[in-house]
C-alpha cells in the first residue's frame, strides 16, 4: 500500500508519529514509529525521527505491504506464521521457525539458526528456510530471477547461524543484487578457531575455487581459483581456541572456513575443513574432567556466526546495520573454556 498526503493546517506541528497513525488506522503508533526510524516513511522525501515536528505543506509518503501490520513482528521472538496470519507448531516437518530482526515493506533481515538449508537443492526439496519465507510472506515467491531462491540474494551454509537479508521486493533484490557484486555490503562473521592465534589481526588472500579432486570442498589450490580476501581480529584466546571477527571482502564459497584452514587455524567443529568430532582438545580440560562431555556436546558444526551486516536500504539510500547475537551452542562453548 502506498501512503502519500499533505499535511493539514490541523496537523500543524504536531509529532510525525501521531500524524501518520492518525491516517493508518490499521497500524499501532509503536509499529508506525518503528516504520519511521527505518526510513519506510518520509517527509517531502527525507529520513526524520518519529518525534521530529511535522508543518502545514510536508508531503508524507511511504509504501507499506499487508506483512509489517503484525504485532509479532516487533517482539523478537522466534515464530512461524502462515499466509493468514496463525502460528504454526514448530513440529510442522516441513517448514521450519526463523527469528526476525527486522521487517518493512521492501526487506527481511533474520537470524538464521544453524542446521538450515536456505533454498531447495539436491538431498533437500522442502523444510527448507525458503519454504518458511513463502508461508510469512506470500509474495517473496514472485521475487528474484530464481523460482527456487525467491527474494534471496546471498546465502550461508547450512551449518552456519546469522543475519541474512531477504528482498521482499523485484526492486530492492535488483539493488541488493548490485551492492553484493559491487562489494558494497560489509559482512562480518565471528568464528572459534583452533589453536591460540599468535598475531592480534590479519589478513588472508588468496583465490578459492573448487577442491581438484574432493569436488564438495572448496581450496586455496586450484589455478582457476578466484580472488578472495577476509580480513581478522583476535576477541579473545581461550587456550586451545580464538574467537575471531572476520570481515569478508568478498562472498566465496566457505571462505571462512577455507581461509583458516588455510593458516593453520580451522574451525573449532568444522566436519569438512577442520579436526574430526571428538578430536578438540583444549587447554586446562582433560578428557576425565566432568566438562569435558559438555563441551563435546556442544560441538555439532562448525562455530561460525554472521554477527552483523551493513548495507543501503532499497528504498531509502540510507546505511543500515544488524546484528545477531550469539548462538546458545557457541555461548555455551565460551562458557564451558
């Protein structure tokens, strides 16, 4: 739905806020106020505060969809729901619950759990992160030049939790789409590596492309490789393990995972790149200590998180930033060293 009106001489200094739902009578002045703060509703096409005095003559102007007019929206909590709006059982087998971050009329950010598939694939044609996008939102299915990855203009592995953005929109894909390839968007992922990591930051390049003879894994080795650079800082040293920040420069496949593998430091849990389940050994815990099954326990993927990231929204120019905080299994495992 577009909004577009002129402010009247009865609204005449009033607050932005109130004015705009006074005309959305459908919508809560909190959801309204939030709407505001992200740029989804303008005054004579600028970014203002919800509190930020309107006059006589300012043209408010907006474009909002059927989606953002859920409550359920603004409390952060993890959730499925339907096209008509009604909660599914997170024992539904064939979509799964995502927690959202952030929703207007052109952008999904979440925070994807990991264990999820993103889109339909080989071994994996439903229950899929894609499936759930379509129920929330019906119309992302029109969205994208891919029926099979509608509205999704990047991806993280399956094992791999964090914040995703999925274009609600053929306009915003479209931008976002170009802002990706144009290494416009800053990415930044935190990572527990193996081994106590002697520098405090780095920096890796080197190309990536498809392992010359184990064909699912990814390599620094192929001539054909491509250009990849990731750049790190140390947060913290927990004996045998770092946990690092990594700001991808650019987007290859496993480039995390690869890039530390690559150093001498692969990821704590890492099936593919890393040591094999039941291998991690760290500092100060013996294998008889009665910690040692929990930290084993928490260890089911590779600990890799997209912590944050950064980029213009499609509708108003404007830099924006999320974050997802940390994932209960990698909390846990800093918690147990």
């Amino acid at each position: 739905m577009e909004i577009k009106f002129v402010v009247d001489i009865e609204s005449d200094g009033n607050r932005l806020d109130y004015v705009v739902a006074a005309k959305l009578a459908e919508y809560s002045r909190s959801l309204v106020a939030q709407l505001i703060k992200n740029g989804e509703i303008l005054v004579s096409g600028k970014t203002k505060k919800p509190s930020s005095k309107v006059y006589t003559g300012d043209i408010i102007s907006g474009f909002l969809n059927d989606c953002q007019n859920k409550e359920l929206i603004a409390t952060g909590r993890k959730f499925l729901v339907d096209s008509e709006n009604k909660i599914i059982q997170n024992n539904n087998t064939d979509k799964i619950p995502f927690n959202i971050i952030h929703d207007d009329s052109h952008i999904l950010v979440i925070n994807k759990d990991y264990g999820v598939v993103v889109h339909p694939g080989a071994g994996n044609n439903s229950g899929t992160l894609v499936d759930s996008l379509i129920s929330y939102c019906p119309q992302i299915q029109s969205v994208g030049e891919d029926s099979l990855r509608p509205g999704i203009v990047h991806r993280l592995d399956k094992d791999t939790s964090g914040v995703m953005v999925v274009a609600k929109t053929n306009q915003a894909f479209l931008f976002l789409k170009k802002e990706f390839m144009q290494r416009r968007v800053e990415k930044r992922y935190l990572a527990l590596v193996s081994g106590n990591i002697k520098e405090n930051l780095g920096k890796v390049i080197l190309p990536i492309g498809r392992h010359p003879v184990k064909r699912k894994m990814m390599s620094t080795l192929p001539e054909n490789g491509r250009y990849a650079e990731t750049i790190w800082i140390v947060k913290q040293r927990y004996g045998n393990a770092t946990l690092v920040e990594a700001e991808l420069k650019t987007g290859r496949t496993h480039q995390v995972r690869v890039h530390f593998k690559a150093i001498g430091h692969p990821l704590v849990g890492d099936p593919v790149y890393g040591f094999k389940k039941g291998k991690v050994r760290l500092q100060g815990i013996k294998k008889e200590d009665g910690e040692f099954p929990k930290i084993q326990n928490t260890i089911s993927r590779q600990m890799l998180h997209a912590w944050k990231l950064s980029f213009r929204h499609p509708w108003s120019g404007k830099k924006v930033e999320f974050i997802a905080s940390l994932p209960d299994d990698m909390a846990r495992f800093i918690d147990c060293v």
